[in-house]
C-alpha cells in the first residue's frame, strides 16, 4: 500500500480527534474538567472507552505475533486479569471513593506519611512513562516501516510527529476530552478486529463456521500449559497468577485507569464500569488470538518467511499491508492507530495530572483554576510528551524481544514496589519508617533482578509474569521488618 495513502489517512483520523476535542473542551477547560471530567463522567461510555486503553497497540499487535511461540497460552494471563479486575472494584475503587481523593496516591500520605507518597507517585510517573513509551514505540516501528522509511524521515521525527499530534486534542480538555476519543477509538479499534478476522478468514476461503474449526484444530490453540511448572514460563499458575497481580498494579494501582474510575459520580457506577469493562476484555482478548493464528495460518499457506522477520510483531502489519488488498490494510492501520493512541493519550493526561497534584499540590492552592495553574500543567504536559520522545528513543536502542513481553517484565520491575506499598498498607496495622521507604523500594528492585538473572542456576526455576508478585514481597518483608507498631488506628 502507497505510504502516501496511508499518511493521508493518519492524518485524516487525527483531524476528526482534535474536532471532536475542540466540541468537548470549547466550553470547559479548567483544571477539574482536565483532572477527573468534573465528577461527571457517565459509565459506560468510560466502560467503552477503558477497552481502547487497556488493550492498545500491544494486543493489536505483539498478541497475535506471539501466537507463533506461545499459542493461546497467553490467555492464562488473561484469565488472571479477570480476577484482578474484580479485585480492584471491590476492595480499591471503595477505599478510593471514601477518601474522595483525585491521584490514589494520596493514600499513601495518609496511611504512611511524605516519603511513602512521594515515592508511590514518582513509581507510577516512572513505570507509566515507561510502559507507554514501550506501547507507542510499537506503532511507531510499524509507522516507521510502511509510511516514513519511503521518504527517509529519521525514526525520532516519527515518534515527536506522533506526540505531538496526541498533544494537540488533549491538551485543553484532558480527561472530559479522552473520555469521548477514547470511546471512539474503542469502536474504531472493535471494528478493525473484527473485520480483520473476516478478511483474513475470506483470503483463506473461510465461512464463519469453517473459521472457527480452523483455529480451533490449528497447531496454535492450545490454551493451557501444565508441564514443567519449574523451567517453563508459560506454565499456568505462572501465568494466571501473575495476570492477577499485574493487573491490581498496572491498573488498581496506577493513577491512568482509576482517574477514569474516579471522575464517575458514584462508587456504584464505577463498580458497574469495571465488571462490564472485564467481560468485554476477556471476550476481545479471545478474538485478538483468533487473529494470530488466523495470520500464521495465511503465512504458511502463501510461503510468508515469518522467521526473516525482524519480531513477530511484524507479522500482522506486514500481512495486512503488503499481502492483503487495500481495504483491509486500512482497517489495520485504523485498528493499531486506535488501540496505541487511546492508550497514550490517556497517559499524558495521567502523568500531567499526578505530576499537578502529588508533586506541585494544585488540589491545595486556594484557586485552582488559575490561569498560571493552567500554564503550569500545560507545561507539564508538554514536558512529560518530550520525556517519552527520549525513553522511546533509548528503547530502540536497547530492545531486543517482542514489545508485549518487554512491557510485562518492566511492569514486574517497576510496578512492584507500589504493589508491596499498598498491599502491606491494606493488610496490616504495621506503621512504617516513612524516610526509609524509598530506599526499600529502590533495594527491592534490585534484589529481584539478582534473583530474576540467577534463578536458574540457583533453583531451576524460571521466572516469568510472576516477576511482580516476588518484587511485591520483597518490599512486604522489608516493610515489615523494618516497620512498627502504629500507635494511632486510622480507618480508611
């Protein structure tokens, strides 16, 4: 397909994002509508839209590549998400909604004191920076390769054209305006998937129920993983469980999704958010396989050299775009456009806003809709989109695997700490020495990277998802040890 169609294309969704911002955010810009959409937010269009920014550019792509290696294994981990989904909008979104707080990490503060808060919101502004600069690195690989490489633009004007159009419709209405684009987004990513499967399946000569047998007898639908619980990283309980937890981290835990949660009316409607968000996200998940092994399926049976291929995420850009005809390579680049920008959009905001209330307290300024307020988080906004320019940049220098792999082992790293924050916070009455706190989450890190690199040699076992349940134990026990006795009982 012709880089200049595809340009055009790109271009042409991103002007009907920056309209749709300018209808959403002309009568109401100010801070509160930036923060949490003024409390206002209806359900289940933050249901919907939650669907775009949790699935993004790494499902639409790294999931069907990594069908090749690992099959429908990674529905293990999906089926572990459910259950810390559920987790999450019965035990966090409640505790949440009671301290009627705007960045969760003000819990921190309250439970433990200055030092906990300071460095819960500094893990978060680390690990969402670097898990959405791995996220938009994908795309930007993929945008690289099919449109830009034809006019020798450097990989680095790739990445700041990309953000800088991300910036320009969210900077004004922030959270009131990603409610709606990301909702849009989700039905643009929905409908890709879905018509991708149906071109796919017709390029195969597939009926509907001819499509479903060929996945389901394919080499690549095997599900469940029971052998070798020691040396594999695929084994069930690995998985299952470490899609627990990184989901109660990556999501409970980070201030990107629960903002949407929070900007909801009531704690009963975001509860109704979460449980339709859950459904709908197994579900899609399902069908994401269904594509990879459709596309190996396609590869195999037209002599595709899928291992000439730099990463398995190629695979379906390189399909869809030089294989198929040129509809349904529009559709992929309106799906994997869709599923990366809902998710990066959502983060900037995420980062401005936890960045304006834990580090500048804009919810402690007597007016906070003043206009160098205003400046301030524009800003920061700005600031944030230049510091994902360059950890895209250092990650395309050091990468090496598959991009949905990269993110879950960095998660594992950076996400943990927070989870063993919370966790010892939630369970027990233990206070902590707070100036010790961020060296305990610096210390623990590093004591899972020494275990991680050798637990092989030292206990033939290989880590895998679960990375972030040891991470997160690390710094329980270290809490712990080091913690005492509260002397005051606060409830929450």
């Amino acid at each position: 397909m012709s880089p200049a169609i595809l340009l055009s294309f790109l271009l042409g969704y991103f002007l009907v994002l920056i309209v749709v911002a300018y209808f959403t955010s002309r009568k109401n810009s100010d801070n509160a509508a930036f923060f949490i959409a003024n409390r206002n937010s209806k359900w289940y269009l933050v249901a919907f839209g939650m669907i775009g920014t949790a699935l993004s550019g790494v499902t639409f792509i790294s999931v069907p590549g990594a069908v090749g290696n690992s099959d429908f294994g990674y529905f293990q981990f999906i089926l572990g998400n459910a259950v810390g989904f559920i987790i999450i909008a019965t035990v966090l979104l409640p505790l949440y909604y009671r301290l009627n707080i705007i960045s969760i990490y003000t819990y921190l503060e309250r439970r433990f004191g200055f030092w906990s808060y300071k460095t819960g919101a500094v893990i978060f502004l680390v690990s969402r920076t670097i898990g959405s600069a791995f996220r938009l690195y994908l795309v930007a690989i993929v945008l690289q390769r099919f449109i830009f490489d034809a006019w020798n633009v450097p990989f680095w004007v790739t990445i700041v054209i990309c953000l800088v159009l991300i910036w320009a419709y969210t900077h004004k209405g922030g959270l009131k305006t990603i409610i709606v684009t990301d909702t849009l987004q989700t039905v643009f990513l929905l409908l890709s998937v879905m018509l991708s499967i149906f071109f796919i399946a017709k390029s195969l000569n597939l009926d509907v129920a001819g499509t479903f047998e060929a996945v389901k007898n394919s080499s690549y639908s095997k599900i469940f993983f029971w052998e070798d619980f020691l040396g594999s990283k695929t084994h069930f309980l690995k998985h299952f469980l470490g899609g627990i937890f990184v989901t109660i981290a990556m999501t409970g835990l980070d201030q990107d999704l629960m903002q949407k949660n929070l900007s909801m009316k009531t704690i009963g409607e975001a509860q109704k958010n979460m449980f339709t968000f859950t459904a709908v996200f197994v579900v899609l998940n399902i069908f994401f396989l269904s594509v990879g092994a459709l596309l190996y399926l396609y590869a195999e049976r037209n002599g595709i050299d899928v291992a000439a291929l730099k990463t398995p995420d190629y695979l379906y850009p390189e399909i869809a775009l030089n294989h198929l005809n040129i509809i349904p390579g529009i559709i992929f680049m309106l799906g994997l456009t869709a599923a990366t920008f809902a998710t990066t959009d959502s983060a900037l905001t995420a980062l401005t806003t936890s960045f304006c209330i834990d580090f500048l307290h804009f919810d402690k300024k007597a007016d906070q809709n003043d206009p160098k307020l205003v400046t301030k988080r524009h800003l920061v906004h700005a600031g944030f989109s230049l510091v994902m320019v360059i950890v895209i940049m250092i990650f395309k220098i050091i990468n090496d695997e598959s991009v949905v792999n990269a993110i879950f082992k960095a998660a594992g790293y950076t996400y943990g700490p927070l989870l063993g924050l919370f966790t010892f916070g939630l369970l027990t009455k233990k206070a902590v020495i707070d100036k010790l706190v961020p060296y305990i989450c610096l210390l623990s890190p590093v004591l899972c990277f020494i275990i991680d690199s050798n637990s092989m040699s030292w206990f033939n076992y290989a880590l895998g998802f679960e990375l972030i349940i040891l991470n997160g134990l690390i710094t329980f026990l270290l809490l712990w040890v080091t913690g005492k006795q509260s002397t005051t009982q606060t409830k929450f």
